[in-house]
C-alpha cells in the first residue's frame, strides 16, 4: 500500500498527462484522458474534480472550440458519480449540486442539430447525470413520514439537485422537438450522393 502522500503525487503525475491530451485531435488520445480523469477521481477527487469543473466552466465560456467543449462534456459525464460521493469542502465555488444543476441549463444550447458531436456529449452527460442521482439518491417512499425522504424532488431538501425540474424539462422538450425537426431526412443523403449523373441501376433489371 501507498502512502497518501504517494499517492496524491502519483495522481499529479498522471493528471498531468491526461491535460496534455484532453483537447487533442485525435479521439483514442481524449478517450484515454477522459478515462483517466474518471478514474482518478475516485482515488483524488480533491485533486481532479476542482480541475475538471474549471475545464468544463472555460469551455462554456469559449464559444468558438467546439472540440473542447465536447472533451469537457466527456469528462464531467465521467466524473458525475464521484462528484456526488465527494464532500462539499473540495474547493469549488460551489456545491456539487448546485454545480450539476447550473450545468444542465448551461448545456440546454448545445443540443444543436448542427453539431452532432456536441449534442451526443450533452445527452451523454444528461444520462449519466439522472442515471447517478437514480442510484445515489433513492425515490422518496410515499408511505415514508419522513419529511426530508422526498429530497430527490424537494429542492429543499439535502439530497436534491437544486433545479427547477419542469422548466428545465420544458426547455430540454422544446430544445429536442427543434433538432428532429430539423435533421436531415436520409432520402435526402441518398439524393445528392450521386451527383456525377449517373443514374441508380434498377434493382428489378
């Protein structure tokens, strides 16, 4: 076994090679930083959920690197679970709750019809977001006379995310009604891919 000290310079060590190539271009090359970053943040989450949170927060702010915002996404996607097991006292601005509710109406305009990559990693961290609450914050039980065993739903209470849950359904309804309305339909690929002029052979000759 290590000692914490060892293992708090190790988790440096590493963090700093998962940040030399979490906005590269190659894609096997994010997927390693962002799973290294998901891994450490069990081990350290002290050390790597503060610089994940910064990194997800710079790339909403930069609105022209679309490729940095998407790695961002991955990465808080992936750290969602430790980030709800940590404690509050992890140097954040703010508290991890109150983090993921700000990031799911921050992340609302990135479902956009004319950025694929962009909108699966929203949908990705919305996933792991509700699938995580799901798991770590059980459904109040409606026979329970506990009035704190409904936190999941009661922004007052400690367990719950603090958001305004049917506005922002509304606004992600609105928001996913948009970009179906505005995919291309796949007639419309298999038209324009045969623009030298040659006909398609009928299947029945």
């Amino acid at each position: 076994a290590i000692s914490k000290i060892q293992r708090a310079q190790l988790t440096t060590c590493l963090l700093r090679l998962a940040q030399r190539g979490h906005y590269s271009k190659s894609n096997a090359l994010c997927n390693v930083a962002k799973n290294v970053f998901g891994v450490l943040a069990y081990v350290e989450p002290s050390l790597v959920l503060p610089l994940v949170v910064e990194r997800f927060e710079e790339a909403l702010e930069t609105v022209t690197a679309t490729h940095q915002l998407v790695a961002a996404l991955d990465s808080l996607a992936v750290c969602i679970r430790p980030l709800l097991l940590s404690p509050t006292s992890l140097g954040l601005d703010v508290d991890p709750h109150t983090l993921l509710a700000q990031a799911l109406m921050a992340t609302l305009p990135g479902i956009d019809a004319n950025d694929p990559p962009k909108t699966l990693a929203v949908l990705k961290l919305y996933c792991s977001l509700f699938s995580s609450v799901g798991s770590l914050c059980p459904p109040p039980c409606p026979l329970s006379s506990d009035p704190d065993s409904s936190a999941l739903y009661d922004v007052s209470g400690p367990s719950a995310l603090h958001l305004c849950f049917p506005e922002w359904l509304d606004l992600l309804l609105d928001r996913l009604f948009t970009l179906f309305c505005n995919l291309d339909h796949p007639a419309a690929h298999r038209n324009t891919a045969g623009d030298g002029g040659s006909a398609s052979p009928d299947p029945e000759v």
